[in-house]
C-alpha cells in the first residue's frame, strides 16, 4: 500500500496526514512541532492577504498556490485542535457545512429564491443575530473580531451599529465630522501630547471609513488601491531618475514631484 503522503489521488486525505507527521514529536520537524495557535495566527493572517493579493493581480496561477497555503493554515490549526482534543478536521469542515445549511434556508430548506440581493442581505444578519444571541452575544457589537484589521473591524463596527439606527442619515453629515476631527486633530497637534494625538488620529480614520461605507466603498480596498497606485507613481519617478543616472538618494523633493507629476500625467492620459 502506497504511503499516503505521496498518494496525490487524495489530495485532502494527504494533506492532513502531512500536517500529522509535520507535528508528529519523535518523527516530525521540530520548527512545526514547536508552534501553537498564536504563533501560528500571524501566518494565516499573512496567507489571507497573499490570496487577496493575487485576486487583485489578476495572477490566477499565483492564486492556486496562494489557496493552497491559505488552506494549510486551517490544516495546521486543525491538527493542533486534534492534538489537544478540541476539535479535528472533520468537526470543522462539518460545522461550516451546518452553518452555511442553516444561513441558506432559501437554497437548502423551504424559504423562496425569489428575494432581492438587499433582502438576503437583512435575512442572512437576522439568522447571525440569532446565532450570536445562542451565544449569549447579546450586545450589538459582539462578535465582531477584535483581531481584524482596523479599517475592516472599524467597518463591521459601523454597519452594527448602523442597524440599530445609530447612524448618520447622509454623507453630508459625516464630511461635516470629517471637518470637525480634522480641526481637532491639528489642535492636538499643537496642543497635546503624543498619545492624545494619535487618539485624534484615529478618531480622523474611524470617521473616514465611515465616510467610505455611506459611499458604498470598503475603505481597505480603496486604501490597497491607494497604496498600488503610488507604488506605481514611484516607481515611475524613480524610472525617469535612473533614465538621468540618478537615484531617489541623488535627487530632491522639488525633482522628484515635477516628474510625479509627469508619471501622473501620462497615467492618465
């Protein structure tokens, strides 16, 4: 019988008995055996982007490889949940099945199909509501991870809220607060110490992402964007100063944003 580990007619089967002999303490590799769930999360947190990262190149090979490192990470934590007698790959994979059963009465129970988007959207929080209130997370707020990227957790926090009707009604009163953290912020700068500065900092970007759900935006996509396009920018710049024999190092600001200017024009046009 084939050892399974090279077996690649079970791809899934495999994968796990990897990971076991991975973490196995008198065979397996003593990086792997050493590790635990919060040395590990910093790595699935990674994985996630570089996943998101590829979709947003358009890399569809670099994709295949980056779900597949997506998909050891939960491996991996499976194994420890095995090994700790908390859970295993198949109470995992089962809870999610019961769970994505449960929030599609629509496709898997009776309820009609025929609802719009905006409907299935309420039904689907309706049905989380009462799964967090099975948990006794009855705030509003619960459940929402606190481990999140900020402008993502800052995100779920508003929409939360918003549903119970703590809400500005339009985006008029939001760029309204934009203007007041803004002056506040500058105050601070001014005025306060550091840690004071950096709570009016953040008061500015809560607001801001606010700002992106009234338009309909996600804030972390349009910061990614953001960040591509000036490393686009830059690069560009740093392009026409190596066509003069020079580096960023050998230039000036005053060079340096005349040919931003350039890269951006020619971007556009």
């Amino acid at each position: 019988m084939p050892d399974l580990v090279y077996d690649a007619a079970q791809p899934m089967p495999r994968l796990i008995e990897i990971m076991r002999r991975l973490r196995d303490p008198k065979t397996g590799c003593p990086w792997d055996i050493e590790q635990d769930f919060a040395s590990i999360a910093p790595y699935t947190i990674e994985e996630a982007y570089e996943v998101a990262d590829a979709i947003e190149r358009g890399d569809w090979k670099e994709l295949e490889g980056e779900l597949g490192d997506l998909l050891l990470q939960t491996v991996y934590h499976t194994q420890m949940g095995t090994e700790a007698g908390l859970f295993d790959f198949a109470s995992v994979a089962n809870a999610i099945s019961d769970k994505m059963i449960a929030r599609h009465p629509h496709v898997f129970g009776d309820e009609s199909r025929d609802k719009s988007a905006e409907q299935q959207v309420a039904d689907w929080e309706q049905i989380k509501a009462a799964e967090r209130a099975g948990k006794a997370q009855g705030g509003t707020l619960d459940g929402v991870a606190v481990g999140l990227p900020a402008l993502l957790r800052a995100l779920k926090l508003q929409k939360r809220a918003a549903r119970v009707g703590f809400d500005w009604p339009s985006t008029d009163e939001v760029l309204d607060k934009i203007v007041e953290e803004s002056r506040e912020l500058v105050e601070a700068r001014d005025t306060l110490t550091q840690t004071e500065i950096e709570d009016e900092f953040g008061d500015l970007l809560f607001v801001m992402a606010n700002l992106g759900r009234h338009l309909g935006l996600d804030p972390e996509a349009a910061l990614r964007a953001a960040n591509a396009k000036f490393t686009r920018r830059f690069e560009g710049v740093e392009a026409k100063l190596s066509e003069r024999g020079k580096t960023p190092s050998q230039s000036d600001l005053q060079e340096m944003d005349a040919l931003w200017d350039e890269v951006k024009a020619e971007s556009r046009a």
